[in-house]
C-alpha cells in the first residue's frame, strides 16, 4: 500500500468536500441577496418547488465553473504532497496559489450567473420569471434554470483560460511532482 498516494486522496476528497460545500453555500448566501424578489428561505419552507428548482440550478451552474478551478489546483497540490522532496515553502505557494485560484473562479462564476440572469429576464419582457417562480411556476423555473446552467456549460472554458492567464500554476517538471 502507498501510503502516500492514500494521504494524497483522502487530503484531495477533503479538499473538494470542504472547497464544495463552501462555494454551494456562499453561491446560495450571493445570490439570496442579490435576487430581492424572491425570499428563498421563506420560499423553500411553504415547499415552493419552482424556487428549489431555481436554487438547484444556480448551485449546479456554480459547481459547472468552478470545477475548471478546483480539480488542476486540488491535483497539483496533492502531487506536491506526495513528493518527498517538497519544502513547507513550496507547499505554501501552491496552497496560496490553489486557493487563489479557487477565489478567482468563484467570483467570476457568480458574477457571470447574476449577470445572466438579469440579462435574460431583461430581455424577455413579456414574462416576469422571477415573480412567476416566486408564485411556484414550475415550467418557468426549469426553462430559467436550464439557461442558467447553459451559460455555466459555455462559460467553463472561457473561465479556465482566464484563470491560466491571470494566475499560472508553476511549470512544474516530473521530478518537482515526484515522479
């Protein structure tokens, strides 16, 4: 048994369960702030099914962008780990680089989703979704949560190019990784 390669995965599922659960609930806590016609705590409680639908969206379209973010940063970290020759200096960069790099993403993926929204609200006057969600309009919800998590499909590339851009990881060589 590697006993390394098991710290390296249990650290890297803690990680991604940890960075997780942060990003869900921050994305939950933005956007109950940001989107004043809909209480979606007092929503969720009267069991309004259309304002869940909303909310789960939002949640997935969050998770779609910030993936890109997560798993290079989580992966060369635990690489770092694992290698014996790493120093506490060099394993203090990457986790300020990983997280970063997480922050970046996060905020442009939550950004992008408010401005989505507004966007496509804006333009389809004809329709108020987000009272309709409110009154627990089902088919509104799912075709405003499908565009949410389609402008997160889209975008995904986009955010990991920015990332590579603003915030590079260190070129790191097979043996700097421990191979």
């Amino acid at each position: 048994m590697d006993i390394s390669l098991l710290a390296a995965g249990v650290l890297q599922l803690m990680l991604s369960l940890f960075i997780g659960l942060i990003f869900i609930y921050a994305g939950f806590r933005f956007f109950h702030k940001r989107i004043k016609a809909i209480n979606e705590i007092e929503e969720l409680k009267k069991n309004n099914i259309a304002v869940a639908i909303l909310n789960a969206s939002i949640i997935l379209a969050l998770v779609i962008m910030v993936k890109n973010a997560i798993e290079p940063a989580i992966t060369v970290f635990s690489m770092a780990i694992r290698n014996p020759d790493s120093t506490i200096i060099s394993f203090i960069q990457m986790a300020g680089i990983m997280l970063v790099q997480i922050i970046v993403a996060g905020l442009i993926a939550y950004i992008s989703i408010y401005i989505a929204i507004n966007l496509y609200t804006h333009l389809t006057k004809e329709i108020d979704e987000l009272s309709e969600i409110k009154n627990n309009n089902i088919a509104v919800s799912i075709v405003l949560g499908i565009v949410i998590i389609s402008i997160s499909l889209l975008m995904q590339q986009g955010i990991k190019s920015i990332l590579d851009a603003l915030i590079p990881f260190p070129s790191l060589s097979l043996n700097d990784i421990g191979m």
